[in-house]
C-alpha cells in the first residue's frame, strides 16, 4: 500500500470511514487448499492483497500485494469476483474504518513457498477450504462463496 496516498486521505477525514478499492487474490494448491496470511495489523486470517495505488490497475495490485505480502509471482490469475457492501467493512484496531470494493482474482499456488513480509503478514500457509482458521477477516464472504464455487 502507498501508505502516503492514505496517510494524506487519513489527515483530511481523521479515522472517519473511507472507501478504498483493492485486490486480493485466491491462491489454489493441488490438493485444493488456498493461501492465506495472518496480518500483521489485526491478527486475522485473510487473502493476500491491499490497497490499489493510484494508477494502478486491479491486476497489477494484486500482484504487487501477493509478492510484497508473501514473497510470490504469480502465475496467470483470472478475475473470479468483486465484493462490495455491509461485510467489506473493516475497523482497524487504531479506529480507522474502511469499506472496501475488493476485487479477487484465482491463480494456481507456485512450487515456491510462502514467506511472510513479517511487516504486514506474521504467517503464511496454505488451508483446506473444510479446515480454515476461526478468526478470518472480511474476506470471510469471498472464502465461503469460493467454496460453494469450487463444488458446482
């Protein structure tokens, strides 16, 4: 995230709601599980993505996350979704809130493994859809909508 592109919006609005646009993406190991990172910020389990910067596109950003996050390229990854609404807000444990358009693109995982950034991500692993961790982020939807995907 261009963290001065929000500290900029954040010293205009203070922590009063944002709507920020981003991306995140669906990782998918063969035995079907997907990737997902404990943030640094709140301590939950969540996709890996962020924020766009200003003239980048979707694509490029999630890119651009999934590397800086986790410390992987990506293969070719296909727009799956977008999501928006009620479920994409978010409050972050200094009080800023933000409602985010999260588009999610789905790619196969690399041979390489994941390394946590430490920065933004204090662990990466790989989750059977059946198996996922309790505390997930607002991602949450997107996971469970990904699973009712994967079994048509």
């Amino acid at each position: 995230m261009r963290a001065d592109y929000v500290r900029e919006m954040r010293a205009l609005v203070g922590s009063r709601p944002l709507i920020l646009v981003g991306a995140a993406v669906i990782l998918q190991a063969r035995d079907g599980s997907i990737l997902l990172q404990r943030r640094a910020d709140d301590g939950l389990w969540g996709l890996p993505g962020g924020i766009m910067e200003p003239g980048e596109s979707l694509e490029e950003t999630a890119r651009r996350e999934l590397r800086e996050e986790v410390g992987l390229d990506a293969g070719d990854l296909a727009l799956w979704r977008v999501f928006s609404g009620e479920h994409m807000y978010h409050r972050y444990p200094n009080g800023d809130e933000v409602h985010f358009v999260n588009a999610f693109f789905v790619g196969d995982a690399p041979s390489a493994p994941p390394v946590a950034d430490r920065e933004e991500s204090r662990e990466a692993r790989f989750f059977p859809l059946d198996a996922l961790p309790e505390n997930l982020s607002m991602d949450r939807v997107a996971i469970q909508e990904f699973r009712k995907y994967q079994a048509l």
